[in-house]
C-alpha cells in the first residue's frame, strides 16, 4: 500500500535510470534524443495521473499524505517539467559533454519536486527538499567552461547548504521541544501547550530554509546571480519548479503543523509579502540582463504568492494555486526565447533584443505576452492571477498589503515594457533573420496559448484551483 502512493515519483526516478542506461549504451554522439524520450516519458505519466497512477491516501506512519493538494502540484511540476526539457533540447549543443547526465538530473529534480507535494512529516521534508536542492546543485554549474555558471553554482551550493543547516537546527529544536516530527503531532502540541520558546525557535529556522527556496527577503541574496550564470533552462527550472516546490511545503507546513500559530505566522508573513515585492520590482528596475531582471521579478512574484498565504483563507490558498498554474506558462514562455535566441545573440544583455520584432516576430511576439502577463496585464493570465491574490487579501481587510502589491504592479509595468519597448522600437545590432526549430515553435505557440487561454477564459481553472484548495483547507 505504501509503494502504491508513489507510483507517479518510481515512474519518474526510473525514467531517469532508463535516461542515464541510454545514454551509456547508444554511440551516437548527438544525444539530445533523450531529451526527447524524457518528454515523451514525462507526458505519458502525466497522462496516468488522470488514470490510475494517483493514490489517495496516507502511508509510511503519516509521514506521506496524497491528496487534492499533492495531485495538484505533482501534475503541475510535471507540466513544468515537460516544457523545461523541450527547451533543454534546443538549448544542448551548448553542452559540450553529459547530455544525457542532464536531462536525467532533471528527471531527479522533478521526482524530488514531487515528493514536496506529499510531505507530512519534518523528516520527510528534508529528504524531499535536498533532492531537488543537490539536483540543482550540479545543474547550475553543469557549464564547467564557463565561469559565470561555475560561480553560480559555487554560490548556490554555499547558500543553499546554509539554508539547510537552518532547516535541520530548526528540525532538531521542533523535535527536542516536542518529542515529534510529524506536522499533525505538532499542531497538537501547540494547541495543547502552546509555542514554547524553543518551538519559536526551531519554526522561524525552518521557515528561513523555506524563505531560500521560495526566494523571498531576506533570503534571496542568491538569485540574481545564479540566474544570470546558471544554463537558462536551469534557471527556467529554478524559476518555476523550485518555486512552487518550496510553496507546496510552506501551505503544508503551516496547515499542517503550524494552525494553533495562525495569527503570528500571518503577521509575519504578511511584512515579507510587501518588503518582498518592493525590493523585487525596485530592484529590477536598473537591470539590464534580461536573466537578472527576471531573477528579480521572480523575487517579486514571490511576494504576490505570499500576499494569498498571508491572507489564510481558502481563497487566499485558491489565489496562490492559480497564480503558481499562469505563473509555469508566462515564466516558461520568456525563457524559451531566450533559449532560442541564446545561438543568435552574444549575451543576454537587453540591448541584444533590440529590433527583435524584425528579425524574429514570432519570438518577439512570444517574449511580450510572457512579460505583459507577468507585469499583470489583462487579458494574459498574470493579470487574473494578481487579481486573485490581491481580492484575498482585501478581502480580510489588509488594505496596506493591497496598496504594496498594487505599487508593485505599477513598478513592474516600467522594466517589462522596457524590453517590450526593446523589440519592437529599437534598431536591431545584426539584420539577418532568427531560425526556430520546429519543436521550439510548436512549444512557444503552446505556451502562448495556454497564457492568453488561462487569461480569457479562467473559469475552469479557478474552479480547479479553488476546489483543490477547498479540500485542502476543509
């Protein structure tokens, strides 16, 4: 019964090991083949998600739970997932060697990723959590010749084994006050006894190694820097799927665990909310590599997804599903053209995107829905996503919140139409015209679609996300 709640993680670890015996045993010397059977593969698990591959239920001593909640985001790192190894296949032949090691660490990333969703358990946390961070560990720095990804993966190992070490002292004070490591054990040890001081203790330092995987302040020191030098499908990855990775564990912790603490985590969560998405969009806005403007913006989306925790409802858990759902295909869709692009131009500095609606339209065209829908513009699907979080948190009167994501998006408009303003009324460096596979084409209209599909017709999704979030929270 217990392996049968992990049939959708055995499905994508044993893709991987297939992935890597592939990659021994074929000659050929092209292997981006196998980026193509990981797809394949990620698709067809996806698939067995809506037809027998979830198990509801609880298992391995309440230490894993699948619910509502736990499909959602397997579905959603799977979907992630998918569309991250499609750019990877145009984005290889800037790998020199490990083709085939890197799509099976991706494959590694996604299974830890998806263990996140079903945690029940500070145990059961940490293991999750390190598959995906010791998987990102070695993607980033996977360019070994040049310095910027080597640097960034020096510095997202030395930030993230510091964020662990938070996360474990925090374990270990949890366990020493409590005598449990299970979330249910210690919501009813705070109802029963309240928040000792070394309970306070343990739960603000795992909450800090949750802030370094969610990216928000004080904790986000690491991202400019590692997107800008990390490959840009990793990056992409980070983006999304560490991301929400990192969401998934904290409405798990705090519905889980830390309920009895509502009102104290809400104040605090509230105060990040807003110093989160003023020093993203702040920040971003001198920027002029387009990776580091979108690790700021990626800072200042987390912001906007604590505004719904911070409003502790089920709407407000609804709004943040919703936002994670728009936020895979906007994000995804600005770095499939930065992967396209990635042979054509000499940097990702934004004056390379000069002129690109002349040289490409249709990467032009896929770069400004990606950025109009993260600055929150209607009809994209960033903008209903906003909408949703910020009606969460008017709606349990935190009208100062509401004011702080509402100067954010204001901020955000100038640095996203700044690019936009880029490609299509500036005089481009290089006159010759930009070649897009047809797997890459095909993958950029997908994305396109699926973020003005999400915008104007939002219905069924809200529905799902609301559902999901009401049986999560019931």
């Amino acid at each position: 019964m217990n392996l049968s709640l992990l049939k959708l993680e055995i499905a994508t670890a044993g893709l991987a090991m297939l992935v890597l015996m592939l990659d021994v045993f074929t000659r050929r010397d092209d292997k981006r083949f196998l980026g193509a059977i990981s797809a394949a593969g990620l698709t067809a698990i996806l698939a067995w998600s809506f037809w027998g591959g979830m198990v509801e239920g609880a298992g391995f001593h309440g230490m894993w739970i699948n619910d509502a909640l736990a499909l959602f985001f397997k579905r959603l790192f799977l979907i992630a997932t998918i569309l991250v190894t499609v750019m990877s296949v145009g984005f290889a032949g800037k790998i020199e060697s490990g083709v085939g090691e890197f799509f099976a660490l991706i494959l590694f990333a996604c299974t830890g990723m998806m263990l996140t969703a079903s945690v029940s358990d500070f145990v059961m946390l940490f293991v999750a959590l390190e598959l995906v961070t010791v998987s990102f560990y070695i993607l980033t720095s996977f360019l070994r010749r040049q310095v910027a990804s080597l640097e960034a993966g020096v510095k997202y190992l030395i930030l993230g084994a510091l964020s662990s070490a938070f996360l474990v002292y925090g374990i270990t004070f949890i366990y020493g006050a409590t005598n449990t490591t299970s979330f249910a054990g210690l919501a009813e040890f705070l109802s029963a006894k309240g928040a000792t001081g070394l309970v306070l203790l343990g739960v603000l330092l795992v909450l800090a190694g949750l802030g370094f995987k969610v990216a928000s302040v004080p904790f986000q020191i690491w991202v400019p820097d590692v997107y800008q030098g990390a490959p840009s499908p990793v990056t992409a990855f980070l983006a999304v799927g560490s991301k929400a990775a990192g969401f998934a564990l904290l409405l798990r912790l705090l519905y889980g665990g830390l309920l009895p603490m509502k009102a104290t985590w809400v104040a605090l969560i509230a105060v990040l909310a807003a110093v989160t998405i003023l020093y993203g969009n702040l920040a971003a806005i001198p920027q002029k590599n387009i990776k580091r403007l979108l690790g700021y913006s990626s800072i200042s989306h987390a912001g906007f997804l604590l505004l719904g925790v911070a409003a502790a409802t089920a709407f407000g858990t609804g709004a943040v599903l919703f936002y994670l759902f728009a936020y895979v295909f906007t994000t995804l869709g600005a770095f499939l053209v930065i992967v396209c692009l990635a042979h054509a131009t000499a940097d990702d500095e934004i004056a390379s995107y000069a002129g690109l609606a002349r040289r490409s339209p249709l990467l032009a065209a896929a770069m400004t829905v990606a950025l109009v829908s993260l600055a929150g513009v209607p009809p994209m699907a960033g903008f209903f996503a906003k909408f949703l979080v910020l009606s969460a948190v008017i709606g349990q009167q935190l009208w100062w919140l509401a004011a702080v994501g509402a100067v954010g998006v204001v901020a955000s408009l100038y640095y996203y139409l700044g690019v936009v303003k880029a490609m299509y009324w500036q005089e481009p460096r290089d006159e010759g015209a930009i070649a897009v596979s047809l797997p890459m084409k095909a993958t950029l209209w997908c994305v396109m679609g699926a973020t003005l599909l999400i915008g104007v017709y939002q219905g069924p999704f809200v529905a799902w996300a609301f559902d999901v979030a009401g049986r999560f929270m019931k």
